[in-house]
C-alpha cells in the first residue's frame, strides 16, 4: 500500500483544475432551474449570519412532511448535516440526484422523518479555520447554533450526524473525529484522506496549499502539528479509542476514483480496524467519484442506514454509540470492504 501512495497521492494535483473546468461547464444560474418532486419532505433555502466568517450565507433545509402541523408543534427532529464538495455549494446535494435518494429513504424506512440541511462550506475552504475564516467553525458553531434556534432539531448527539462527499467527506470525518460531543454518527464519500507525515508529499501537492490559501492554517512549507489536526487518518491514530468507539462510522470509495481516494480510504479502514474502532468501509467495486459516477445510488442508501439506525435506537432510549448493535442494514458492519453496491 505505501508504494501506492506516491500514485495516490499525484492523481491529487489534478483535483481544483479539474472541479474548475467542470464549474465552468455548468453556470450556476443554469443549475437552478431544476425541479426536484419530494414526497416526504420540502425543501427551502435559507440564509444563515456567520461569525465565523464574517458573512450571510445560503444554506439548504428540506424539513419532513408534517413539520408545520399543529400535531407535531413540539416535535424534536432528528438532525443531518451535509457538506458539499470542492467547487461545491449548498446546493449540489438538491440538483445532482442527492435529493431523491433522501426522500425515498425515507420512503423506505432506512431513515425516520429527519431535518437535513446542506451547509455552504465555500468552494475551497477544506472546512477549517483560517486566520480570518473560521469554516469550521461556521459548521461545528454557527450552524448548530442557528440551527437550534430557528428549528426544531434535537439537541442529543445519538440523533445527530454530519456527512459529505470528497472535500465534504474529508471534513465530516475530521469534525466527528475530533468532536464527537456533537454528532453521533458521520458518513462520508469519496473522502480525500492523505498521508500522514507532510514531508512525505510531493512538492506539487504542497503547493496546493499555498494555491488554494491553506498555508494560512498549515504553514508554508506545511508543518506537521496543524496537518495532523486536520487529517482524518491521523485523527484516526491519535483520537482516544473509546471516543472514536461512541461514533457510528461510514465511510466509501469507489475503485475506479478518477482522483486514487481508495488508497487512502483503505489505510483509514486499516488504521480503525487495528484500533478494534468498529465501522462500515465500502470499497465499491468499479465504483467512480462523486456526483458524475453515480455514487449517490451506490452509496448514500448505505449510509443513511446505518445513521436511521442510530435515530431509531435513540428514539427508543437505546442508543448506544457504535457497538455490537451498529450493524448497518444493508451494508456489512465492522470494518468490512465489500464490493458491488448496486
């Protein structure tokens, strides 16, 4: 696997002029004009104040039938957060095909009526906290706490969870990691997981960080404490294992990942399974990257079982973080890699 790295890690250097060109193929007034049906929930968009960057920023909410009626007034939901990609917005889950697989899960019963709200993480923010731009902050603070205040989502962390695909996963994976106070379960697609040691990248690779404003939160060249804080797989080695054992984990790659993410995504599978971090990892076979591939059939069903699992758990007074009952329905559980996922 470590003589895999170096071709992982190289197919990276290609991910912003690629996400930039295809940014350019689709304007953005273009995108709007789908319509999406729903049956079991509405969807709205909102605009939230940050703080935390210093800005007002839209942020997409589909509430759960029945939200508005008088019957459900004191109704606590339970709460998913979705962040998008690189060159992404809030809105990418709703026009991309992301939207109808919720609502058929909940259709199906893979997940109970829920509030699912697409936060907007900028196009390259990576999610973290710059000097002047708190993004992760806007995620873990802001839209928690406005959240709260303007809708009736549930406080409890076992009915909470974040996920994301690619740049998205990435974060989901870092904030539940280092912050599992807030959210009970993560999943994440087409993560972007990295090498450890930051003196192991190629120089092309570290020049995305000054490329893209990250030498900001990494330093230029890139310095190891603050690259080990924000990287999943060296959260993963580091976080206390019974704080990483109280989160229902999901996570995805596709083999045919046009960017090399199920290198990564492997060792992050590894580095659980040695640490006995019970997870569901899906190694989808001739699976591609993100939206273009098709990954929201393949994957999100997944996914949103194994979190509708930890909703109904808690629904029932028996959530138990991710032990022996964090089975996913129907993906296999416990660090397995399967194939297929059709």
């Amino acid at each position: 696997m470590q003589r895999r790295l170096p071709l992982l890690l190289a197919t990276l250097i290609l991910v912003p002029a690629v996400f930039a060109q295809e940014g350019e193929r689709r304007p953005r007034r273009e995108r709007r004009e789908a319509a999406v049906e729903l049956k079991h929930f509405t969807f709205r968009e909102q605009t939230l104040k940050s703080d935390a960057v210093g800005r007002e920023l839209k942020y997409g909410i589909y509430l759960p039938s029945g939200y508005d009626d008088e019957a459900n007034k004191d109704t606590k939901y339970p709460l998913v957060v979705w962040l998008h990609g690189m060159w992404e917005d809030h809105l990418r889950f709703h026009e991309r095909g992301g939207a109808p697989v919720l609502d058929q899960c909940v259709g199906d019963g893979k997940l109970p009526p829920c509030i699912f709200v697409t936060a907007n993480g900028n196009r390259t923010s990576m999610y973290v906290n710059r000097k002047d731009e708190r993004w992760e902050d806007l995620i873990t603070v802001d839209l928690l706490q406005h959240l709260e205040k303007e809708y009736r989502v549930s406080k409890d962390r076992q009915q909470r969870a974040i996920t994301g695909v690619s740049m998205g996963g990435m974060a989901a994976l870092r904030i539940a990691f280092s912050k599992p106070e807030l959210f009970g379960a993560v999943g994440a697609h087409s993560s972007a997981v990295f090498e450890e040691d930051p003196e192991k990248l190629p120089e092309r690779i570290k020049g995305m960080a000054q490329r893209l404003g990250l030498d900001e939160v990494f330093g230029n060249p890139i310095q190891k404490e603050p690259w080990q804080k924000a990287n999943p797989l060296c959260l993963a080695n580091s976080v206390d294992s019974k704080q990483l054992s109280s989160l229902r984990i999901y996570f995805d790659a596709g083999s045919n990942d046009r960017y090399g993410f199920a290198g990564g995504n492997q060792l992050l599978h590894e580095a659980l399974d040695k640490r006995k971090v019970q997870h569901t990892w899906r190694l989808i076979d001739g699976g591609g990257h993100s939206w273009g591939a098709g990954f929201q059939d393949q994957t999100l069903p997944y996914s949103f079982a194994v979190i509708g699992e930890m909703f109904a758990a808690a629904a029932k007074g028996g959530a138990k973080g991710a032990g022996a009952d964090a089975k996913a329905k129907p993906a296999e559980s416990s660090g397995s890699a399967t194939g297929g996922g059709k």
